[in-house]
C-alpha cells in the first residue's frame, strides 16, 4: 500500500520535459530524480511511468536490478558493513549484528530519525584491515565491538 | 512464401523462410526440448534448454531464435548436446524445491519431464534454494517464488498477449523474481485476474486455487466446452474427475486462441453451488415443496393448457433464454408456437441488442456483426463505441491491445473513462443518449473534407443524397453542444477514421439500449459505409453480444416477429413452411416482447408464463413493475439451474442442468456455431432443458420426440437456410460461421463480400432525438449502468463463483469527484440513489471515470439492483428499454453510513 506521501513533484517534471521523448532515456531519468530527491520516491516513479509510458512494473525491475538506485529516504550517514572473504572470516557477520542491535535496523533499512542507513558489501577492498566497514565514505578496519560503538556515537553526535 | 531446405538429424526438412529452426523441427516431428519458449510468446533464447549443433557454428546455437537457412545441417541429439542440456537442467534443479510430491503441477511439469527425460538429478550442484513464503494475497491464484524458474513466460503473457503489464522481472542474479510493481498484492496492480500466465507457465509456479488439491493431470479427463459467460464462446478444456468439473485450461478455440479471462477460468465452480436445484418444486400453500417430475410435467401442462383453452393462447408468454443452448431456444419457440399457438415469445436479447438486429437488418438486410473477432488485429483503425470491451468482452479486449501494439490506432467513444479509452489515441467522452449527434458530426467532418469513399457509395449502397442533406445541420460545433466533447476531437476521430485502410467498428450496450437504440446502430452503418469500411478483411460493423447464446437464441427464432433464420411469421410462405413441418396451424400476429409481456401480465392480458434460464426480476427495467406484473399471474413456471429471484416467484419450479452437463451448441458473436459436451452429470434429478421442453409438449399434447440435440439441429437445419448446411458432425473443433447454407459450404468469415444481404446498403438519415428522460431540477444527475469484468448479466452464476464474489461481492455507484463534493460525499459511504421508479442503498465509489453530470452503476447485484431504477421507456422499432439513460439524484443514505 503506498504511504500518503507529499512531495513536490516540479523537479521530476522538470527532468521528464528534457527527457521523455528520448529513447532509452529512462536510466538518466531514474538518476536525475535520485539526485533531486536523494531516492525514488513513489509518487516520483508514477509520474515517469506515465509521462514515458513505460509500465510501472518495468521501472520496478530496473529500478531493482541496478544497486546504484534506492527506493526509500536514506540516513544521512550510510554504514556499510563487509561480508567479503576475509572480513567474513574476521568477523564481519558479528559486526553487522552488532550495528544492527546499536541502531534498531537490519540491512537496508534506515533509522527513523533519518541518521543511518545499514549496508552489507561484498568486499570494500580493505581485506588488509579486516573486518572492516565504510561510513559515508571514510573506511574503517581491524574492527572490535567496542570500536563499533564508539564510531556511530561519534556519527550520531554530528 | 519462400522455402528453405535443411537438414535436421539427417532428415530432409522444408521449411519457410523466416522460421526459427525449433518451429521447423517441430513441423517435422522432431522433438527440441525447451522451457522460456511458447508458440503464443516472443522468443528471447533465455533458458538455453533448446540448444542444438549447427555444421559450422563453433558454439551450440538456441534452436529457438536460430532463424533456418538454406542448406542448414542441424543436429539436435548429440552428446555435446545432451551434455548442455544436462548442465542447464542440473543448474535449475539444484535451487529447485524437490517438492513433486504435493505439486499440482506433477505429470505436466516440462522440468520434472526432462529431468526424467535427461536423467538429471537435484543434487549434482549443491546450491542455496531460496525460501521466499508463497505469495497467496489474491482469491483466484498463488505464485511459489521458489518453483519459479524465471523463464518469463508469464510477464510476456501478461505484457505482450494481454497487454496489462502487472508484472516484471525484479532484482537481480540469485535474488531475481516475477513480481509486481513495489511487490504489491495483484490485486492492487493492473492485474485482471485473466490466468493467461497461469497457462503458460512451464512448472508449478501459479497455481489456480480452486483446484488445489483436486486432481493431476493423470487422475482427470479434458473435456472440450465452450464458456458460459459471454458472447466471445473461448473454447476450454473442462477437467473431470470422479464426476466433477474439478478444473478448467484454455483451448485452442478460433475465438480464444488459448486465451481467457477471469470468469471463465476461475468462474466455473458455480457448477457445484449448493444452491443447484435438483428436484422439481411445485408450491402448495405459499411454500416450495419437493415433487417428482411426472407430476410436475403433468402439472405444468394442464395448468398452460387450461389457461389458453380458457382465455385464448396470447394469455400465455414464453422467455426463451440467450443461456441455454440453439437447440433448447427452438424448441422453445416451437413449443409456444405450434403447441400453444401464440407467438407471445421473446428473450433477453430484446434488452441488449434488440436494436442491432433491427437496425441492422434495415440497412444490410442482415442483423449480426459482420466480420470476425480474430480479423479485429489486423485492422488498422478500431473504432469502439459503447463498448467497456475490456471488462465486459475481455478476450475481444485483447485482439484490440495487440491491435494497438502492432501499430492500429483506437478511437474510444465512452462517457466513462474505462480502461479501454486509457489506452485510445482519441477518447470522445460523450454524454449518454447523445450519439447519434456524434456520429453525425463525424459524418459531418468527413462529407465537408471530401474523405468519403465514392466508389463504395455509387456501387454499393442508396439513400445517399437524403443523409448527405441531413448532415447538413450536424457540424462538430452544434454535436457540441449536444455531446460535451469538444469539436476538435471529433474532427480528428472522423479524419482518422475516414483515412484508415482497414477500419472497424465494434460497439455494444452503450448503443444499443437506448429509445433511440435503433437510430443509434443505423447511424453506426452509415458511418461504415459513407467510408466504405465494410465488406472486406477487417472492417465492418460489430455489435458484441453479451451473452454466451445471444446470437443463437435470436437465430433460432426466439423471438416474437421471426421463426427461426429471420423467417417473418407474417410471411404465409414462410408460415406456411412451419406449419407442414410441425404439421399445426400457426398464429400469424407478431407476439409481445418481453417488456410488453410484463406489461400485458399486470394488465391481465397474460395470465400464464414459462420463463426458462432467465432471471428479468434482476435484468428488466424497472423491477418493482416486474415483481408486480409477474405476482399478478395465475401461473409462472420457471426452468433454471439456479433459484434465482425470479423462481421465488414461480408456481413451479424445475431443476435444469448446466452447459457443462449437457450436449448443445452456442453461437458466438462472430456467428460461430460451436459445440459442447456433456462432462458431467447434472446434480440430483435435474434434466436439461430441451429433454424437460420435449416432456412438457408431449404432456400437453404434441409429439416431441428427439433422440438427442443433434436431431434437434438437424431438425433446424432443414427449416434455416443460413444453419442450413450446419450439424454435429461438422462442429467438431473450430465450429462453423453462419450463413452456412449446405453440407459443403465452409462458413462465413465476414458479410457482405460484394453485395449486401438485402442487395444494396440502405442510408437511413436520423436526427438526434434526446433521451426519454433528461437530467432536470429534480433529478440533475445521469445515471447509467453496465457491467463489470468480475461477473455475468444477473449474477446467478458469476456471484455463486467463489473467488469472483470474494474479489466483487457487492454493488456501488461511480461518482466524479467534483459531484461528490458538491453533495457531501466521501469514497465509500452509503448513499442514496433514486429516480422516478425508486432507490436503493449503496456504496459510493468516487472515481474521475465518470464525467460530472453523470453516475453509473453495475447491474448484476439483486439487493442494490440498478435495474429498480432504470426507465423502461421503449425504442419504438426494436421495443429495447432504455437501460443506459435515466436521470436520477444522489443522496447521503440514513445515518448509520459507511461501510
Ligand atoms: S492474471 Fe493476467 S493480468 Fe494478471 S498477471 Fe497473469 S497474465 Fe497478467
Ligand atoms: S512463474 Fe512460471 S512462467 Fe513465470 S517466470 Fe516463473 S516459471 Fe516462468
Ligand atoms: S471472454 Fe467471455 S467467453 Fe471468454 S472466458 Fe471470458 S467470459 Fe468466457
Ligand atoms: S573482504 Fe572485507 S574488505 Fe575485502
Ligand atoms: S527454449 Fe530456447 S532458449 Fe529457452
């Protein structure tokens, strides 16, 4: 069921008036109205799929198939925490829970004062430090419990 | 068409240019195994399964996309082969649920046969298997997400066949899924509930749930039918075991072609409603009680012949019934014409497409729709006028959004906005009772820009000077006024109608049942041939009729002025035909309609009534008239399956049995004759009808004596030119079109090839007449009625089908926004809807499908019945009532409101 949502729609019309005569354009489209809004909004993807005529259960799949795009308001600070190989091996699924407990959320959702988003990642290219995360987009690695928690409070505060 | 040779596992094929080598192999008889590919569907080479050598290609090529070639050497069993094919099913089965126990789909399932086939176990890769909970949010089918092997034939289905893109392909890799837009139940997405997926899915992945659990494939019998719920006559397979219909699938009918909607594949469970009446009923004091059919029969016969002995045979009416089968409806008319001798017999056609056969036969000389429903694709510009063809024809539907996907364009003639007229390139959004104005003004266009096809005109038709002078007065500014769509659009439908190479038009309800119902459908035949769009491929005009035998029942001379084939009973010839083959004298003063009947039975005119499958307490205008005229008679005797409300009515009631539990035939809109078979008993002591129709005559009197229904056509055939070369041993399969005059005549695909049935098309010129009623201080509102996808003409059937009345249970009235403003009402409330003949209660629907000064409601449900308030004023020539015009209030209901 859609949420009642208000949004001001002028930016998405703005960006369908450039594009939706053009062939193909619809990626382009997602991506400027991802950067206007931060996310799809819903009432933004039914705006595109009538003005391009493209079905909605079709820029559903696109939209989902490709990780760069998001369909709910994400936090302001986004914890990626890794699973790759060698952080899996250290301990990155103990990180991910404990994240998950300090905040209230499990991966890919967002804190409902809009303050952290939670992401697993496959591999962040750190294995060096692992087990490792990413907030926004400082890495940090050879992670403990402890350290954990020092980092989000340290995000919280800002 | 060029041919091309090749070679596949060293046998010579000759295939055509353009096909794909799978399609050849096929043609061959050679067997490729494939999941992602479907004859219906487009092909996208995604499985692999289909895989074969090519001489000369390196790697193994997609036998369904690999288009053939001259020369071609294909292999498609090698060991290189059969090892590909191996990888791809291990691949699938490893993350397949191994659950072939309990699968409804076990015995018909194309992974578990070529597992079998391939020898191919689930456990050669040990992968993940995914664990997502079975969707089951909707009342008609379920999708296993973990038994779905992401092939697509179902979103091609949905998007490229049906045209409602409810679903797609989401996420990606290991995680992908069909699924709906936001992974929202169906029912809040553009799904129809049609099932066609279903169909085409390859393994257990969508299950109808009304067959759960009932039997597999190799425990049930196919039974070949047609569908009871409409005039497109989709074939289907019923499925029966231990004497049940326990499921139904698509057939391959020339309607159909594999295709259904929601009411015929998940509407048939009505058949077993513990409301089946199966034992005859006669009442005593105020009450039903059981009895047996001798006595009944005996009962039935005295009491007609007594009332005719004693107040003369128009004392008795007859509704015949467009339900039941051709051969039912003429012994029907048979029995009201040569056993009691009164031509005081007529059915629901009178109240849908009375007008058509009118109005039609006038300017064609013949009163059916022209062309044929599959040649609807091919047009190249489809005008629809009245017709919400989507909900009320949805397989028609179809034809029409493919029509559009290969490029036609449609003009969308609806006061509503229906899902139809979203996807129209013009959409004239009319007022109701004001089309003849519109055509005119169309009409007007196209005579003033010389778009007008002369030839056609001189060589085909007369009466042109007379509607040339009269269109004078109709320019799009003065249809304006009178239709509320703006000139221009109107301009821009005639242009692209006028300039189309093939045009159509289909029209339906919303033309028909009006006072000027008959002018309506003459106005859409001059539109037709003023372009000279008709008597070709994919033209012509196209009345779709509503109800399954419709077409037949009218045919077959249930009708109070014709014997069957449209042989007039004030023709002596024709009577005279009649009287030697039923060997009585026959009355020669046309009969009452069903409308007129009503009235003559309050008035005490018509003392004695025989109503078979009909239900007019529900589908009539004006009910509380009814209930009065029908309460008033000395006796009533209904024939029906069901007790409907009529039958509450009745003196005597008999149990009938369904389509399903006899052999008859139906004709179809397209004038398609087709059979169906008995596949399974009726309930309890119920008889079809023509065996009760043939018990009754004898009772009173009359030698009726039939082995079978195929004596009955045979009978029929004799007696109607057009069904002249048509019986059983003919039908099987495709059916056949009418005219059929003899056993080697192939049917008719479309009417008036090179000449009009009457010889020359005839223009007659009609001016716009308002309405009988007309919104006014009073009664400021239109209100209109008509049907919805989810059920069938009264409700009878479709509202004793579990998962329609699960999904629709009850009525409601569509209020624009703005009027509902004005009035104080919010979505969903209770309201007050009335007019001149009376209320009901329902629910507000506030909904822009409207325009603002009209309201409309559905007519299938009895205890918000539409039909209370509608105006039985009648169209002068076709006695239609006019059932889509009426002005009517809106109130808040009570104060106990909302849901
Ligand atoms: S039932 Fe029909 S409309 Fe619904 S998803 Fe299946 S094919 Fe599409
Ligand atoms: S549900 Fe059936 S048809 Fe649809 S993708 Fe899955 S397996 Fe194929
Ligand atoms: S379109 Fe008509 S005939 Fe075909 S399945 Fe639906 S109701 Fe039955
Ligand atoms: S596995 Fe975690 S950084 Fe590479
Ligand atoms: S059937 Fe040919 S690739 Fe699937």
């Amino acid at each position: 069921m859609s949420q009642p949502q208000t949004i001001n729609l002028d930016a998405v019309r703005e960006i369908l008036s450039r594009h939706k005569d053009t062939k193909g354009a619809l990626i382009t489209v997602l991506q400027e109205i991802q950067e206007a809004y931060g996310y799809l909004p819903r009432p933004a993807l039914s705006e595109v799929s009538a003005a391009m005529g493209v079905p909605l259960s079709k820029i559903f799949g696109v939209v989902t198939f490709y990780a760069q795009f998001h369909l709910k308001p994400r936090g302001k600070h986004v914890i990626r925490v890794c699973l790759g190989t060698a952080c899996h091996v250290r301990g990155g699924e103990r990180m991910l829970e404990k994240v998950g407990e300090i905040l209230g959320i499990g991966p890919g959702e967002t804190t409902d004062d809009q303050k952290f988003t939670l992401e697993r990642v496959a591999c962040l290219g750190a294995c060096g430090l692992a087990p490792a995360l990413m907030i926004g987009d400082q890495t940090y690695g050879r992670l403990t419990g402890k350290r954990v928690e020092e980092l989000i409070k340290q995000y919280r505060e800002n | 068409m060029t041919t091309v040779n090749l070679w596949i596992d060293g046998k010579n094929v000759t295939a055509r240019q353009g096909m794909t080598v799978m399609e050849a192999a096929e043609e061959a008889g050679i067997r490729i195994p494939h999941l992602c590919y479907h004859p219906l569907l487009e092909k996208t080479g995604a499985c692999r399964l289909c895989v074969v050598e090519i001489e000369g290609a390196r790697a193994l090529q997609s036998s369904c996309t690999v288009p053939v070639a001259e020369g071609m050497r294909v292999h498609t069993m090698t060991q290189r082969v059969i090892n590909a094919r191996k990888t791809v099913l291990e691949l699938l089965l490893a993350n397949h649920p191994t659950e072939c126990l309990t699968c409804e789909k076990a015995g018909d399932c194309a992974l578990q046969d070529y597992a079998y086939e391939y020898n191919v176990r689930s456990d050669v890769y040990p992968g993940k298997k995914k664990e997502y909970p079975l969707e089951d949010n909707n009342p008609f089918f379920t999708r296993d997400h973990n038994k779905c092997i992401v092939c697509g034939r179902c979103i091609r289905m949905c998007a490229d066949i049906q045209g409602q893109y409810a679903i797609d392909y989401a996420y990606r890799g290991f995680s992908t899924r069909v699924l709906t837009a936001y992974d929202e139940s169906l029912v809040d997405s553009p799904c129809v509930f049609c099932g066609n997926c279903i169909s085409v899915c390859p393994v257990g992945a969508l299950t109808p749930k009304w067959e759960r659990g009932k039997g597999r494939k190799w425990q049930y019998e196919k039974v070949r039918s047609v569908c009871p719920y409409c005039g497109v006559g989709c074939q289907i397979y019923l499925h029966v075991k231990d004497s049940k219909v326990i499921g139904v699938s698509a057939a391959d009918g020339p309607a159909n072609r594999g295709l259904l909607c929601v009411k015929g594949r998940f509407g048939q469970d009505f058949l077993e409603h513990p409301d089946r009446l199966t034992k005859p009923l006669i009442r005593v004091d105020g009450r039903f009680v059981e009895a047996e059919w001798e006595e009944a029969l005996s009962l039935v016969a005295e009491k007609l012949s007594a009332i005719r002995d004693k107040y003369g045979p128009d004392a008795l009416g007859f509704l015949s019934s467009a339900k039941v089968t051709n051969e039912e409806n003429y012994l029907m008319q048979k029995l009201a014409r040569a056993v009691f001798g009164t031509n005081n017999v007529d059915h629901c056609a009178r109240l849908c497409h009375a007008s058509s056969v009118a109005g039609l036969a006038a300017s064609f000389g013949s009163g059916a729709m022209t062309n044929s429903i599959e040649e609807i694709e091919n047009a190249d510009v489809i005008f629809v006028i009245g017709s919400n063809t989507k909900e009320a024809h949805p397989v028609i539907g179809t034809y029409i959004t493919r029509a559009i996907s290969k490029g036609a364009r449609l003009i969308v003639a609806d006061p509503r906005k229906t899902d139809l007229a979203a996807c129209a390139d013009v959409h004239l959004q009319h007022l109701p009772g004001s089309d003849v104005a519109l055509l005119n003004a169309m009409m007007h266009v196209i005579l003033r820009d010389r778009l007008h096809n002369e030839d056609f005109i001189r060589n085909r038709t007369e009466g042109f000077t007379e509607l040339k002078e009269m269109l004078e007065e109709y320019s799009p500014e003065v249809a304006e006024g009178i239709t509320g769509v703006p000139a221009d659009k109107m301009e821009i439908a005639a242009r692209i109608f006028a300039t189309a190479k093939k045009g159509t038009i289909l029209y339906s309800m919303g033309i028909t049942q009006h006072t000027t119902g008959t002018d309506n459908v003459m106005s859409i035949a001059n539109l037709a041939m003023l372009t000279g769009h008709i008597g070709r491929e994919s033209t012509g005009v196209n009345p779709l009729r509503g109800q399954n035998n419709v077409q037949g029942a009218c045919d077959m001379g249930a009708l109070p002025n014709v014997f069957p084939g449209y042989q007039r009973v004030d023709d002596p010839t024709a009577r005279g035909k009649f009287e030697k083959a039923w060997g009585r004298a026959l009355p020669d003063k046309v009969g009452l309609t069903v409308v007129e009947m009503m009235n003559a039975a309050r008035a005490g005119q018509i003392r004695g009534m025989f109503i078979m499958g009909e239900n007019p307490m529900v589908s009539d205008p004006d009910i509380s008239h009814v209930k009065e005229s029908l309460e008033q008679l000395e006796f009533l005797v209904v024939l029906d399956i069901f007790p409907t409300e009529t039958a509450q009515l009745a003196h005597v009631v008999l149990p009938a049995a369904a389509y399903a539990e006899k052999e008859g035939t139906f004709t179809n809109t397209e004038r398609r004759v087709q059979r169906i078979y008995r596949a399974v008993p009726p309930p309890g002591q119920a008889r079809p009808d023509w065996l009760v129709l043939c018990q009754i005559a004898k009772a009173a009197g009359y030698e009726m004596d039939y082995d079978s229904p195929a004596d009955i056509l045979a009978e029929v055939a004799t007696l109607t030119p057009s069904y002249g070369g048509i019986s059983y041993e003919r039908l099987d399969g495709e059916g056949l079109q009418w005219p059929c005059p003899d056993p080697g005549h192939p049917g008719t695909r479309y009417l008036h090839k090179d000449k009009f049935t009457r010889g020359l098309g005839r223009f007659y010129p009609v001016a716009f007449k308002e309405p009988a009623e007309w919104p006014d201080k009073d009664y400021p509102l239109i209100l209109s009625t008509g049907r919805v996808l989810y059920h069938y003409h009264t409700g009878s059937m479709s509202r004793r089908a579990r998962a329609l009345d699960e999904l629709v249970p009850g009525g409601y009235v569509e209020i624009h926004p703005k009027t509902a403003e004005a009035l104080g009402i919010a979505d969903g409330q209770m309201v007050r809807v009335e007019t001149r003949r009376g209320w009901v209660d329902t629910k507000a629907r506030v909904t822009d499908t409207v325009s603002q000064r009209v309201i409309f409601m559905p007519f299938h449900f009895a205890e918000a019945a539409a039909n209370v308030l509608t105006n039985p004023a009648l169209d002068p020539v076709a006695k239609i009532p006019e059932l889509k015009v009426c002005a009517a209030r809106v109130t808040l209901a009570g104060k106990g409101d909302a849901q």
